[in-house]
C-alpha cells in the first residue's frame, strides 16, 4: 500500500536538474553553466552543494571544470557513460522508444555471447540456480513480476558466465532498465513470457552446449526488441497519418 519517500540532498537535486537540462537539449554542449554563486542563488541552496553537484556533473562526463574559467556543457553522446541510460529512457513519465530500443539492441549482442560463455563454465550448482529462476519465473503471471524474474535469471546467466566484464555491463542494463519496467510490462510480456524458451535455455547452458545456449538466447531476446520494433513503428505510423 504504501512506498518509500525517497529523500535526496541538495546536491543530488542539484546533480539531476542540471542533468535533465543536458539530456533534454535545454543547456547544449559548448553552453556555459552559470557560476556557483548564481546557480546557489537560483535553486536556494549552498555553493557547497553546488561544488558537489558539479563535481558529479564532471565524472558523468556532463560538463568541463576548468580552473578559472567557466564550467560548460559536454556532448554527453561523447563523453557520457551508461549510468546516464536510466535518464534518458524514460522522460516526464513517458519510455523514450528509441533509447529502449537500442538498449534491448546492445542487451541482445551482450546476453548472446554471456549465454555461450555460460554454457562453457556451468557447474551442477550454477544450472540448479539457474532453473530455479526459471520455477520462479514460472510461477508469476503478472507482466511486471515476470520482468522481475527475467532479470533475476538473467543474472544467474551472468553469475555462471564469471566474467566481471559482463558483470558490471549487465549492473549498468539492469540498473537502467528497472525503472521502466511498468511502462514496459505490456510491450515486454512478448518475451518474458516465454518461460519454455528461458528453459530451454538453461538446459543447453547446464549441458555445456554453447552454441544451442547462443541460438536460444537470440530467439529469446529477439522477442523484446521485435515487440519493441513494433511500437516505434506504429508510432512513426501514426505520426505520419497526423501529418498528412
């Protein structure tokens, strides 16, 4: 019934104003922000937490600290890392179509070859994890539990895959994803609810079979972009019937 209240400090207030402002087009790359002193003064807060906001800015790779100069605006395409991806996906509300395509694009390169990895490196213990996600996923009908249980497998696949690499690629995805996961649930039900296509691919992977590991995992993660493909066609569709 009732959720958590999120608290957040003055500089991390700070951090996603000036955050949302970049990755709407709002302050371009090149822009100047405005000194500490007046951007104190515009959110009501103290230089302190602007400094701090800002030097989180900088390792986002948001904007430029230059000593005795003005702070601006980076090209976050060009300098950004994937921890941005959870801000871009989803914007007042609304899934940004073309992001979550492209995530579920580079989730679909990524998980294939975690997947043959896998198959390489299971043992009894990591293919007993990995249908017991399977038995979990199973076992929810509601699309956004099922979600849930997509990733809890797909972490299991990580986990057996032992690849720190793949490891904090896949954190970066998860973490990203998460939040969009009601606003997906419908669109998503393509894929995760296949739970005989998650089986099978625990079985080749507890089998050690790589190539029939990789081949299930394409069809499996082909579903979500495909169901994904669609909706961005149809809004194109619809965009261009308003235009004419």
């Amino acid at each position: 019934m009732f959720e958590p209240i999120a608290r957040k400090s003055a500089s991390t207030e700070v951090f996603d104003q000036i955050t949302a402002r970049v990755l709407g087009g709002d302050l371009a790359a090149g822009d100047a922000l405005p000194s500490e002193r007046r951007l104190a003064e515009a959110f009501g807060v103290s230089r302190p937490a602007v400094r701090e906001a800002i030097q989180k800015l900088a390792q986002a790779g948001l904007v430029d600290v230059r000593q005795g100069d003005a702070t601006s605006v980076r090209d976050f395409r060009q300098h950004g890392g994937p921890e941005l991806l959870s801000q871009l996906l989803v914007r007042d509300g609304i899934p940004d179509w073309a992001v979550v395509r492209s995530v579920l694009e580079a989730r679909r390169m990524i998980g294939v070859q975690v997947a043959r990895l896998a198959a390489g490196r299971a043992t009894d213990q990591s293919g007993a994890a990995l249908r017991d996600a399977v038995d979990r996923l199973a076992s929810d009908s509601d699309p956004v539990a099922q979600q849930v249980g997509a990733l809890a497998f797909w972490e299991r696949v990580v986990d057996t895959a032992d690849s720190i690499a793949f490891r904090l690629i896949f954190n970066s995805l998860r973490n990203a994803y998460e939040p969009t996961m009601t606003a997906m649930a419908a669109v998503m039900v393509a894929e995760v609810g296949r739970t005989d296509l998650y089986h099978q691919l625990a079985e080749a992977i507890t089998a050690h079979d790589e190539v029939a590991a990789a081949q299930t995992a394409t069809t499996l993660l082909d579903l979500g972009t495909a169901a994904v493909t669609a909706v961005i066609d149809a809004l194109h569709q619809n965009d261009s019937e308003k235009d004419t």
